[in-house]
C-alpha cells in the first residue's frame, strides 16, 4: 500500500453505516425522505456508497494477534462465536433476501506492535485508531484479496492486555484506504472477550447497511442505555429478547416490497381498518450449519445452508405520517423468528424521526402500557418490554390523536387493526 495514502488516511469513527439501494416509489406518501442526518431514518433513497444487504454479500475475517501476548484461543474457535448465529440473523430478518457468508483466515496474523500501544478504548483518538488500521492493513494485505469481499472484519486477540472489549464497532474512513484496486470506506473492529456478547456482530454489521444506533447513551455514561426502544431492535440492544429489525429498517433496506407497507391517510375518526402480518411471518427456517464458509465461488447462492428467498407476504408495516421529518410506524411482533423468545405480543408503535442523528432518538418505541412492565428477569429494559398493543385493546398516541383499535385475529394469524387519526383529512 502505498505510504502517501496511509498517512493521509482520516479514519472517523461511528457505530453505523449505510446502504445503496433503488429510490421508494414517490407514491408512496409516507416515506421519510432521507437527510444529511448520520444514517437518516429517510427511506425515499439509498447512499450509494455502501453496499446493498439484498443479495449475497461476503465477508472476510482476518484475525490480529500482537507481540505481547500469545493467544488462547484459535481463529476457528472466535469464528464460531459470530457464525452462523450472524448469518442466521440476516437470513430470517430478510426472509432470505440476503446471505452474509463469511471467509475467516485460519491464522493469527502478527501485529508490529504491542496491544497496548494502540491505546484502544470506546471513544479512540483518531491518531491511534488510524495507526491500528493502518498497520492491521498491511500485514494482512499480503495474504488476503480485498478485492473480493463486501465486508472487511478485524478481529483482536481477546486476551491481550490493551484490547478493550467495550470498543468494538464500525470506523468509517473520510479517505478511504486503498488495497489490492479496491477502496475501503468502514471496517468493523472487533475486540470482543470470547465468548462474545450476543448478537454482537449482527449489531456492528447493520451499521455496515447504514442502521443507525438506537440505544440512548447517557451524557456521564451512567444510567439506563435502552430507554428509546428496549428489547425490540437488534441496533437497540443485541441482547433483546425481540431483536428482529424493525419494521421500517426492512423497508429501508428492501426487504419488504412498498405494497407491504400501508400509508394511512385522511383516516379521520372512522378510521382505517387493516390486516397486518407478523413481522415474522415468512421467515426462512434457516439449515443446521447456517452460511457456508469458504473462498468466493465455492459454492452457490442456493447452496449449502442456504433457505433461499421466503415468501413476501402482506402488509407487515402501517405507516402515519405525522410531519415532514416524523412518522409513526405500527407492525405486529410476536415470539416467533429472531423474536422467538419475547414475552409479550401485539402491535408495536414506535415514532420515527428521519432527520434524528443515529444514537439521538430517531426511533422510540411509544409505550401502550405505560407504568407497567414485564419480562423483569431478562429484558433489557422492563418497562418497554410489555409496549405493543394487545389483542381486544385500543391505544391512543400521546400528543398525536392517532388511535389503533386491535380487534382480532384471522385464521391465517395476522391482526386486524383500526388506526384512526382523529378528526376527517388527519394523517
């Protein structure tokens, strides 16, 4: 690589990123339009900067150990912690639209300098965290292709004494490196202990797709993390009992077609009646073993492991827009898919913001149980864990008159649902 574009390298870094794609139909009114804001909640366009998760997409995973430690543990060994559980993620969300297949080295690679000398830690200084890149990226630029891959993974010895394992996430780079004619724009830096948080990756690599983080983080670091959307996205907590993406975030990505999305307009106080389908309806049962690993082209997009494309279904995701910049989105969840072990079951309401930055609120679960919680044991964050409006309730938004009716359920077990907003030509 040459040394010009290294040291010109300005590594910034975020914990998202973003997604090409084709633009919404402009018939559908309800589609936020995409802002300057970091990973824009928008839907009406896609940044075609980054790659589009609606087909497959490999991934390489080089494994850095460092001179004042010996690791415990085999690349094999760390390969497992992340796959297939990541890619069983993506296939199920996607209902088989997209495949992560991942290509892990067999080796350790050594850095050219100690763990500690690279100072890392969650919020890294620029000039460390672009030495570390820089150096990750030229010992392993000899035995890896970058040229063939979608997704660069840089995963650290977890037993070296300066690795911190609160500081994995995704840097973007303002210039990006250069290697083997490809640029590289983000890697995901991984420095998790072994075994890992869970779902840790699938988190990291949605901000790959331009998702942003939905968790609040407190000013002083201290308090509550999950107070915007609890257990029910994985970019608000990969430990969520419901961590399947969001509805929205489907739509942002593709994998719901807009005739599954209903934009509910001049509802007024009759209302708009509506049969939505699960969220997770159509999820492919994804094969024991999960993605293959292997070179580029050693097997095919239907190959081993591989569901396939589910079924797209009906409408899975209500929409009401509520202003320029705002929406209020209204999907079904249940314990089924990546939700299988929620506690609780009905149509969740969130509000969405498109010009909010990522880790600044732009989607909030509205709470239909307020004072109330469940799943105390295990939930993220209790109070949020009982928010979707349950069969036979009704729900009014608070400071919106927008109102959902659940009255009851088909045979097939989608819902039926009534969203009024209010007075005649609301929404």
């Amino acid at each position: 690589m040459p040394a010009a574009v290294l040291t010109s390298m300005a590594a910034l870094a975020a914990t998202s990123l973003a997604v090409p794609t084709a633009a919404v139909p402009l018939s559908m009114p309800c589609a936020l339009k995409r802002t300057a804001a970091h990973h824009s909640e928008g839907v009406d366009t896609w940044n075609a900067a980054y790659p589009r998760p609606a087909r497959r997409l490999d991934a390489v995973m080089v494994f850095l150990s460092f001179p004042d430690a010996t690791p415990l543990t085999r690349p094999a060994e760390l390969t497992a912690d992340y796959f297939p559980a990541t890619s069983r993620f993506f296939e199920r969300a996607s209902y088989g639209r997209f495949r992560l297949r991942p290509h892990p080295l067999r080796e350790w690679i050594r850095m050219p300098r100690p763990s500690t000398a690279y100072a890392i830690q969650r919020d890294w200084n620029a000039a460390s965290r672009s030495a570390y890149l820089r150096d990750a990226l030229a010992v392993a630029d000899s035995r890896v292709d970058f040229s063939r891959y979608d997704v660069v993974y840089f995963v650290a010895d977890p037993d070296a004494p300066g690795v911190d394992s609160d500081a994995t996430k995704v840097v973007n780079m303002d210039v990006p490196l250069r290697a083997d004619g490809t640029d590289i724009r983000r890697v995901v830096t991984v420095f998790e202990k072994h075994p890992p948080d869970r779902l840790v990756l699938a988190h990291e690599t949605g901000h790959v797709f331009d998702l942003p983080d939905l968790y609040h983080r407190p000013m002083d670091g201290k308090g509550d993390w999950d107070t915007y959307v609890g257990d029910w996205d994985l970019m608000g907590s990969q430990f969520g009992l419901a961590p399947d993406l969001f509805g929205w975030h489907k739509w942002k990505l593709g994998w719901l077609e807009p005739r599954q999305v209903s934009c509910v307009r001049d509802a007024g106080e009759r209302g708009t009646r509506l049969t939505l389908e699960p969220l997770a309806a159509g999820s492919v049962p994804v094969a024991a073993g999960g993605a293959g690993m292997g070179a580029p082209g050693s097997e095919p997009a239907s190959g081993p492991g591989w569901a396939g494309p589910g079924t797209a279904g009906g409408t899975k995701l209500a929409v009401v827009r509520t202003a320029r910049d705002s929406a209020l989105a209204f999907e079904v969840r249940g314990p089924a898919g990546n939700d299988e072990e929620t506690c609780s079951q009905g149509v969740l309401v969130y509000r969405v913001r498109g010009g909010a930055e990522s880790g600044r609120g732009p989607i909030e679960v509205v709470d239909a149980h307020p004072g109330s919680g469940t799943c105390w044991d295990d939930s993220v964050y209790a109070p949020l864990a009982d928010a979707p409006v349950a069969l036979g309730e009704s729900f009014t938004v608070p400071g919106e008159g927008v109102r959902v009716e659940v009255a009851d359920r088909t045979a097939s077990g989608a819902w039926t649902v009534t969203i009024s907003t209010g007075r005649d030509g609301a929404g």
